[in-house]
C-alpha cells in the first residue's frame, strides 16, 4: 500500500471514527439489518486494497457529450464554482474545504443502525471524488467508473457539496470489476436541488455494498433514482436527514434480476426531522430464476417534525417459482399530525392482462414486455428530468427484450 | 334571531382577509340568499357561523338570539338549532349513518335538557323522514355518506336537517352537483320544513335553486361585503346580467 | 331494513353513555379481600416443585417443568420490541397465589367462597348457569331469544375457581375444564398436544410459563361436533406482587368447531405485576376455532405507575386440511403489552386470520401483532391491525408474513393502521414480508394519520361533543375488527374503546 501523508484534521478524525468503531454491530446473519441479505458483501473484503487510477475516471455527458473532464483536478468549464477533485488530494489538503464535511454523515449514520462497513471505508479510502458545486449546473455530470480489471477489493469515497440555490444533476455509471465498497456524503443546501441517478448496478459480477449519506436544509430536494441489473450482489444504504421544512425528496430503485442466486438489497432510512417535509419511496422489483430482491425503507418521524408526508411503495413481480421477496417497510412516527403510508405487494404477472394482451395478437413475449415495463413505469415516473427518463426507460426495456423472453 | 355587525375574518394561516364588514339581520321566519361570485367569501361565512376552526375574527359581533355566538363551541351552536348544510359533506368510514343521526339528535337533546329518543321512536322518524326524500334502505345502512354519490349526500343533509329540526339552516351551495330531480326533491324538502319560526340562509352562485327556495331577500356579496340587497328580483337580474355590474359597487366600497 | 344495525347502534349509544358515567377512572380496580396462600417469594426449583404439588400433578409433567425451568435460566429476557421495560426482578415475585380456601377444590360452584362469587359477578360474569354474560343489552330482547349460553371457566391468581355448564358440554362429548383438571384427568391429550406448539424453549416468556403455570383452561372438542355454547375463561390478578401464568390448550378434533373468549382484568395497584400466558390451538381437518380477547389488564395510572405487564404466547397451528382459526384481539389495558398471536397455516388449504386493536394511552406502551407462517399449499390469510395511541403511549404494530417456497398459490392481504391523538405519543409499524415463490400473492397495505379534523367538525356541527365524537370516529376507525368480535364481546369493546380513550382529548 502506497503511504499517503494525510491532513491532520483528517488524522484526528481518523482517530477519532477508529476509537469508537468497537462499539458498532459488526455485520452478520443475526443483525436485525442484515436478515438474509447475502453476506458475501462482506466476506470478500479485506483491507489492503488497490487503487482505481483517478485517471481513468472520466466524466462525460451521456445526452449532450461536451465536457470532459480528466486528470487529478477536473474544472468544470472554466469555473471555479465548480470543482471535482481526487478524494485523495482532499484529505492531504489541510485546507480543504471537506475539512467541515468528511466523515460527519457517517458518524451520524451509525446512531440508528450499525454500519460497519461504512465505518472501514472512512478509515481507509483510496479513490474517489470530492464534489463541489456553488453554482448551478445545467447539464448533467456523468461520472463513469472504470476499474482496472486487475484491481482487487476496493474502498471508494466521495463526497458532494451543493450550496444553497444551487441545482444539479449527477449520473453515475460504470461497473465494478472487483470487490467494492462506496461511501457518499452528500450535502446539500438551502433551496438547493440534486437528482442522483445511481446506474452503476448493471450486471455487476462483483459484490458491491454503496453507502449513500445526505444531510438536507431546509426547502432543498433531493432526488435519487437507483437502477440494479442483475447484479450479482449489491447492497444499498441510504440515509436521509431532513433538517429544515420543506424538504422534497424521492427516492426510486428498479431491480431486474434474472439470474440464478444474483441478489439486490436496498436499505432506506428517512430520517424527517423538521415540518411540512415529503419523502416518497418507490421500490420495484422484477425477479426470475432463483434470485433474491431484499427492501427496508423505514421512515423515522421526529416529534417536531409535523405535517410530514411519507409515502413508501414497495413492489414485487415473481415471474417464476424460485424468486424470493423481501421487504421490510417500517414507520416510525413521533407526530401526530402527519399522513405516512406504505403499500407492498408481491404476485406473478396478471393473468388477465396477459391474456388481454395475448387475445389482441401480441407475441407472448412481448406481452411479457409490456407487463414489466407497466409495473416498472411508477418507479421511472420519480425521474423528472423527461430526456433521462426516455432514455433511460427505452435502454430497460432493450435490456429486458434480451434477459426476460421466454 | 341572527344578527351580524360589521363582521371582519381572516384566515389563520395567512395574513388574508375574506369578509372585510358585513351586517345582516335576518328575523324568525325569514328566508335570506346569498349570492355572489367565486372568492367572495360566501363560503367562509358559513363556516364562521358554525364554527370551523381555521379562521380569526378580526372585528365585528355575531349574535344568536341576543346572545354572542362566536364564543359557542361547534356543538353547542348545532345544540342552539343552527344547522349547516355542507357543500362537501365528509365521508366518515366505519361510522353507520343510523348510529351517527341518533348519536347526534340525542346529544342535542340531551344539551337541551329534553329526554333521549327511545329506538324505536327514532327508528319510526328516521324512517318516515328518508322515505319524504326517497332515500333507500340501502343508502341508511351505510357508513355516513360512503359511496354515496353527490346528490346522495345532499339528500342526506337534507334528512340530517328535517331530523335535527333546528331554527336556522345554512345552505351552502346546495345545488352544486344537483340534477333537477334532486334539486325538487332537496328543495321540497326544505319547503316543507319551513315555518314561521325557522330561518335560511342560502348560499348559491346561481339563481336556479331560487326558483324552487324562494327568498325573502336576496344579498349580492362581492368582495367580503354585501354590496346590494333586494328582493328575489335581485336573483333574476343576476341571471341575466351577471355579476359584473357588482363587482363595480364592491371597488368602490374600498 | 334489517334489525341487525339496530343493535349497533343500541350499543353505539351505550358506549356513549358509559363513557360519561366512568369519567375515565379504570372500572375493575376494586381488589377482593380474601385470605390467601402463596408460595415462597422468588422462583427456583422447589417452587417448580411446589407448584406442581399444588396441583398433584404427575411425575412427568413435573419433569416437563423441570426441563423449562432449567433452559430458562439460560435464556435472555428479548428486547427487540420497541419497548422501555423496566427491568424485571424474577425472583421479587411470587409464582403462586391461591384464595386460601381453595386448598380442597370445590366439587361444584355451590361450594365456591361467596366473595369469589361476588368478585366474578362485580366484573360482570356471573359464575351461575342461568344468566348470560354481562354486556347483554335487554332494549331488544328479540334479538337475544336464541338464548346464548356461555361457558365460563374463572381463574383467579393460580388457580381455576369454577367452570359453569361442565355437564351440558360434556353430554356433547366437550371436554371444558382447568387445566389442572386435565393433566390428571386427560393425561394422554395433555401429554400430545401440551408444548406441540409453543415448544418448552420457544422463548424467555414462553419459558417461564412451561416452568411455573399454575393453572389455566383446556377444551378438547371431539370430531364432527360443533361446540352448542360459547366457552370462555376470565382471568383475575388479584393477589399483589404476583404473577399470573395461565396455560391454554385448545384442540379442534376433525370437523369440529369452537368459539372461545377470554377477559382480563385486574386491580389497580402501584406495583407492576407480572403476566406471561401461553396459548395453544391445535386444529385438524376441517376444524375451526375462533379465538376472542379483550385484554384490560390494570393499565397503570396516567403517570405510569403500577399496571400488568403483559408478556403473552399466542400461536395456532392449522395441522390439517382445510383447517381455519380466527384470532380477535382488543388490548386496552396493560403498562406493558407484548403479544403476537400467530398462525402456522401447515394444511392445504387452511387459513388464518388476525383482528386486532390495541388502545393504548397515558404511558401504556404496546408492541403487537402477528406472524402468518405458510407452509402448506393454497392457504390464506388476513391481518386487519387497528392501532391507536393517545397521550403519551407509544403503539407498534410488529408482524411477520412469511410465504414458504413450496406454499404454492397461498394468499396475504394485511391492513394496518394507526391513528394518533394528540402530539405527544408515538404509532410505529414493522412489517416483515418474506414472499418465497411467484404464485403467493402477498399484499400490504399501512396508513398512519391524526383524527380527521374535518369529520371531528361534521360531527361536532350536528352537536356532538368532541370527546363523543372522537370515541364515535375511532369506533368507526375500528369497526372492521369489532364486528369480527362474538356478539357479547363485541359491546364490551366498544365500551372499552371509548373509556380508555378518556382525558385523550383537549
């Protein structure tokens, strides 16, 4: 392992996150937070892990391909307000602006569940990306991860700063060719907006467990749109804290898994801590073939956090015999004036419908099709931005045309 | 019976006043409309006469047979015989229509100091009363107002009224969402139970329930004032002309 | 229209009306004055020993406890609930308490102490073969001529004190006694069926009741007959410091059917008592058993002191074909109420379901619900959950829905809702829903919100008060459970609804 000569704030915080790391639940079958989800999220881990060369993490425009970005310090255009660093430089960096932000979510996360695996990442990352934005950014910023493929088990961190009034559109792409550990600490600011579309979950061999923190202030959205195809093991946790009223934010995954034992396991806390805040929660899930779709989203509501609007979805199609779904949607709700729901529901594809479909002349399998993208539809509904919507939902249903025929 | 001085309500949540001085006095017997356009706080003042939360009187006193109303809670203004006619009658699941009705008539007895109606009496009521409406058997057994279609539910306030037999019914916008089958039959219902003792108060945008209600005065409310009063000749005028000519008298109130 | 609303609304009005006469205060907190025996204070394996002496029991159940009594010192007390428990002293507790004239058992209800009696007539169940259960509205008498009976068998701190209407049932071929009674009059069903669905080891609570149950109720209704009354037990803490544990056992034969009820009370007292049942169903072939509760056990003052804490083991196991079992709960009483009644659904075809409500107010704390575990293939189930919590109470609803991989075609509906009223308490829902195979069809369904302002304000415009109209909307809010109530039930219910929902308001 290449020795680094980190910033002292971070050695005292590295200290500090190191001290009390005894006291946190390590991972196991018995965890109240990690009931039959696949363990070989962690079993593969060890700590001696290798770089991603920063070099290769390109930042493109999917939908309108004018900026690149590339090298230790990427400038957005020719804009200061606008910075993507290496994480490395910023915790050599003893005046860095992550100096007030690295590692607080993740301390903060832990209060309510253990998150040990987060913690390991604080104590070691090694790639990644410190993001800050303080003014708006029209386009979205595609950041695509490329490992090599030699690269073992690997800790990434990344950290992303939207100020106040301040709105942007994040995409995230690219598989991970190896083991992968991913904290994000996400801050953002008063009025401001970011839509994060995670899409790196797409036939990832690889155990993957990304953790994604976001502090809110008040009338700030958040928007994050999650995709998992067939992935092999990939775990999620997010956590949200809504801190000031008029907070929006949703939260939306898609899992498609059609591989035998493959396994996706999305883990939401919404945390609302102050008035007339919404969060809705949109989880679809479409399994064959003995795989496993695991979903926990709790929404935690403070005494003080009046006039909340919770809204949690959490839905399964089982298209043959084997599929397991899990799901826990949890509500807890400390005051009264609030209106929180949650509906789950699980089944095989309708009868009806298809037979509807297949009486007016569709093909079998296109009426498989069709079904799925209906049931998949109130998910891709959550992303606002229509040109990402349309080409992200055409890009599933290619995808599904050549996974789910008969 | 009922006498408005200078009436003044804002809004609680906002700093917004929606009735900006309003008298009106209406006598025992006496059938009073209001009309006026969308927004000129007709509404607002049948929920401030019953006692909704969510409003500030700013000013002004409304008295109920010389007593001050507006310190009276919700059921202790139904109790002293006022009776509003929602516009949007609530759904209530789970609470059977039957149980509701007797619930009520007896607490406003009870308040009274008159005996509870024994089940059977009330039964006998409630049946004879539902039938003058031609509500079903069906529709009686139902949660309050679930699944019923609007015209339903005006019926059922309606029953709810001839059951309750206050002294001074409000009619907020009755007519909305009536067919005119339902509208002869909600207004025949009205008509009979007027007497020389009862008062109305009408509350319409449009003129047409007017022609089956009809009223002794007629108040053209614009802007949260009463800007003209008249006889049911004023209802017809409005149906011609519209509300244009007053919305002139409410700018130069200002 | 039909007479059947009328009683409704005759009990509507009831609910209204003994609401204003209790005023709030707790109706069964009067204690009995009677000379009582207990064992030793704290719990070891002489008083395993003692208890099963009491009772003249056989060597091996004596060893059955013994085996509880020895695997429960190993276990941990759980604390996965979301619950503040105060920690418990096992040993500051007394295991067995029983009325001192009681040591030779009464061969028939004339020879029961009269101030037993008197007790169980105060609390409305008149231990007499004459009269019906109290809560039997007379305003319609023409709705009560089909005359219902029912069998009540009373337990009053360790001990069974009467079972009425034993010789009518047993010319049916009923078996309806303590379970005292049974283990030495029944051994071989006892010995079958006793810890066949809650294991000795099953859990802490479960545990401690194999090991120190003093007594409790045993019905055994044999194939093809249907039960011709209602049975039901009363339990009764009224010693101090003691702790009650009851044990149930119910088996549904072949084609049989049986409705049971159970009612709870105790007196109001500043120290916590302790009570951890075990209920057993069994059901065969093409049996069904309704099993009803309405829980209203001491539930503590408004600050939190005194009341039951109550640690219950509920579970049907639906063996055969075709086999059905109704569980119906009200819990409004208990400090502390810690209850799943659960259902394993092992047959073809068999089904179950779970009605519940649980009121929970001042500083009463509650975490409820169920487990429906599908095994067999083509079962069904239904969870109609209704939580309400006022004051500063804090209310869960923790349930497991579970469709095994070879439960082919099995079916989940749940409905769970909370309703708070005022800003100081809390409402919380934790479902587990593990679907295993593509033809289950799993749905779920929760909603948390306030009173309805809107509807509060209907109401109150027609002249209802606004403590009567809340009572009247959260009826309303559980009518869904309350009608899956057995008729005399069912207007204790909505009593209790509303008084324990007093001083909630305002």
């Amino acid at each position: 392992m290449n020795h680094v000569n980190t910033s002292d704030w971070y050695d005292s915080l590295r200290r500090e996150l190191e001290s009390n790391s005894l006291s946190i639940e390590k991972v196991s079958r018995r965890s109240e937070y990690w009931r039959k989800s696949n363990l070989d999220i962690v079993s593969d881990f060890v700590q001696d892990t290798s770089q991603i060369d920063l070099s290769q993490l390109k930042g493109t425009c999917l939908f309108e391909p004018d900026l690149t970005v590339h090298g230790d310090i990427m400038k957005l255009g020719s804009e200061e307000s606008k910075s993507v660093l290496s994480i490395m430089d910023v915790i050599t960096d003893e005046e860095s602006f992550a100096k007030n932000y690295f590692g607080r979510l993740e301390e903060k996360s832990q209060k309510l569940i253990p998150r040990p695996l987060a913690r390991d990442n604080s104590l070691s990352p090694k790639v990644g990306y410190a993001i800050s934005f303080s003014d708006s950014f029209k386009k979205p910023l595609v950041i695509h991860n490329r490992t090599k493929t030699s690269a073992s088990n690997c800790f990434q961190r990344n950290l992303i700063v939207i100020k106040d009034d301040v709105e942007a559109t994040i995409i995230e792409t690219g598989n991970n060719l190896s083991v992968f550990n991913s904290v994000t600490e996400i801050y953002l600011g008063k009025n401001a907006k970011l839509n994060f579309l995670d899409l790196t979950g797409q036939n990832n061999i690889f155990p993957k467990i990304s953790h994604k923190f976001c502090d809110l202030a008040e009338n700030s959205t958040f928007n994050h749109f999650g995709l998992r195809l067939n992935t092999k093991a990939t775990r999620t946790e997010l956590e949200l804290h809504l801190n000031g009223h008029g907070i929006n934010t949703s939260i939306a995954n898609v899992s498609l898994i059609n591989k035998r034992d493959h396994f996706s396991d999305e883990n939401v806390l919404i945390n609302h801590n102050a008035y007339e805040c919404k969060s809705r929660q949109v989880f679809k899930s479409v399994l064959e073939n003995d795989c496993t779709s695991i979903v926990r989203g709790k929404i935690y509501v403070a005494p003080e956090a009046q006039k909340t609007d919770g809204y949690q979805s959490s839905r399964s199609l089982l298209l043959n015999d084997k599929s397991k779904f899990l799901c826990k949607p949890e509500l807890e709700i400390y005051a009264d004036d609030v209106i929180c729901s949650h509906g789950s529901t699980s089944s095989s594809l309708d009868k009806e419908s298809l037979f509807y479909l297949l009486s007016r002349g569709v093909r079998k399998d296109k009426a498989k099709e069709m079904l799925i993208a209906a049931f998949i539809s109130e998910a891709l509904d959550e992303i606002e931005d229509e040109d990402i919507k349309s080409a992200l939902s055409h890009y599933i249903d290619n995808w599904t045309s050549s996974f789910f025929h008969e | 019976m009922l006498k408005i001085d200078n009436l003044k309500v804002s809004l609680e949540e906002e700093d917004k006043q929606i009735i900006k001085g309003l008298s009106l006095s209406i006598n025992p017997g006496e059938v009073h409309a209001i009309m006026g356009p969308n927004g000129s706080g007709k509404s607002t003042l049948s929920s401030v006469l019953a006692g909704k939360d969510g409003y500030v009187v700013n000013n002004g006193t409304v008295k109920f047979d010389g007593s001050d109303l507006l310190d009276a809670e919700v059921e202790e203004r139904a109790a002293l015989g006022i009776f509003l006619a929602f516009q949007y009658p609530i759904e209530i699941p789970g609470v059977g229509n039957m149980n509701f009705l007797r619930t009520a008539l007896n607490s406003q007895r009870k308040t009274r100091g008159q005996e509870e109606l024994n089940a059977a009496d009330f039964l006998k009521l409630v049946r004879s009363i539902a039938k003058d409406l031609e509500i079903s058997d069906e529709m009686m057994k139902r949660p309050v107002n679930v699944g019923a279609s609007g015209g339903e539910k005006k019926r059922n306030e309606i029953l709810q009224m001839c059951l309750l037999e206050p002294r001074f019914v409000i009619l907020d916008e009755t007519d909305s969402g009536l067919d005119v089958d339902a509208m002869k039959l909600v207004s025949r219902g009205v008509n009979n139970f007027l007497s020389s003792s009862r008062s109305f108060l009408v509350i319409t945008h449009y003129q047409r329930l007017l022609n089956y209600i009809v009223p002794d005065f007629v108040h053209i409310m614009v802007d949260g004032r009463i800007v003209k009063t008249g006889d049911k000749k004023l209802a017809l005028h409005v149906e011609e002309t519209g509300y244009k000519d007053f919305l002139q008298l409410g700018k130069e109130k200002h | 229209m039909t007479d059947n609303y009328q009683v409704r609304d005759v009990i509507d009005k009831e609910t209204l009306s003994t609401v204003r006469s209790v005023g709030g205060k707790y109706k069964y907190g009067f204690s009995t004055d009677i000379e009582t025996e207990y064992a030793p204070l704290g719990l070891n394996e002489d008083i395993v020993k003692l208890i099963s002496k009491k009772n003249d029991e056989p060597e091996w159940m004596l060893d059955w406890r013994l085996k509880a009594y020895n695997r429960w010192k190993k276990l941990k007390q759980p604390d996965w609930a979301l619950l503040k428990i105060p920690e418990i002293d096992f040993q500051d507790q007394y295991y067995y308490a029983r009325p001192a004239n009681m040591k030779e058992k009464p061969k028939s209800l004339d020879e029961v102490d009269p101030k037993l009696l008197e007790t169980y007539s105060k609390l409305g169940i008149p231990l007499t073969e004459q009269k019906k259960l109290a809560g039997v509205i007379e305003e319609n008498p023409e709705e009560m001529s089909e005359n219902r009976k029912v069998a009540v068998d009373a337990v009053f701190d360790s001990v069974s004190v009467g079972t009425t209407f034993k010789e009518e049932l047993k010319s049916a071929g009923v078996i309806f006694c303590s379970i005292s009674e049974a283990i030495k009059e029944y051994p071989d069903l006892v010995k079958k069926y006793l810890g066949s669905v809650v294991p000795i080891s099953d859990n802490f609570f479960a545990c401690l009741n194999a090991a120190v149950f003093s007594d409790g109720s045993f019905v055994y209704i044999p194939e093809g007959v249907r039960c011709p009354m209602e049975l039901s037990t009363y339990f009764r803490i009224n010693a101090e410091n003691t702790g009650q544990f009851e044990r149930t056992l119910i088996i549904a034969d072949n084609s049989s059917y049986v409705s049971y009820l159970e009612g709870c009370t105790a007196p109001q007292r500043d120290e916590s008592q302790l009570h951890a049942a075990v209920v057993e169903l069994v059901i065969l072939d093409d049996a069904e058993i309704k099993y009803s509760t309405v829980q209203n056990w001491f539930p503590g003052d408004e600050n939190g002191v005194g009341g039951i804490y109550n640690f219950v083991t509920k579970r049907a196991d639906c063996r055969g074909r075709n086999s059905k079992v109704m569980w119906t709960q009200v819990e409004t009483g208990s400090a502390i109420t810690w209850k799943y009644p659960s259902c394993i659904l092992k047959g073809d075809n068999s089904s179950g379901e779970f009605y519940s409500i649980a009121i929970t107010n001042n500083m009463q704390q509650a975490d409820t619900g169920t487990k429906m575990i599908h095994l067999g293939k083509n079962t069904n189930s239904r969870i109609v959950s209704k939580g309400i919590s006022a004051g500063k109470a804090q209310n869960t609803y923790r349930g497991l829905v579970q469709i095994g991989g070879k439960s082919q075609y099995s079916r989940n509906f749940t409905q769970c809702d909370s309703l708070l009223i005022g800003n100081k308490c809390g409402a919380h829902t934790v479902p587990y829903i593990d679907i295993n195979n593509s033809s289950a069809r799993a749905e779920h369904e929760a909603t948390t919100s306030k009173v309805d302002e809107d509807q509060l304000f209907y109401c109150m415009q027609r002249g209802i008060g606004e403590e009567d109209a809340v009572a009247l909307i959260v009826n309303g809010f559980c009518k869904e459970v309350l009608q899956a109530l057995p008729m005399e039930f069912a207007m204790e219910a909505q009593k209790l609804v509303a008084i324990s929902l007093e001083g909630s308001v305002g």
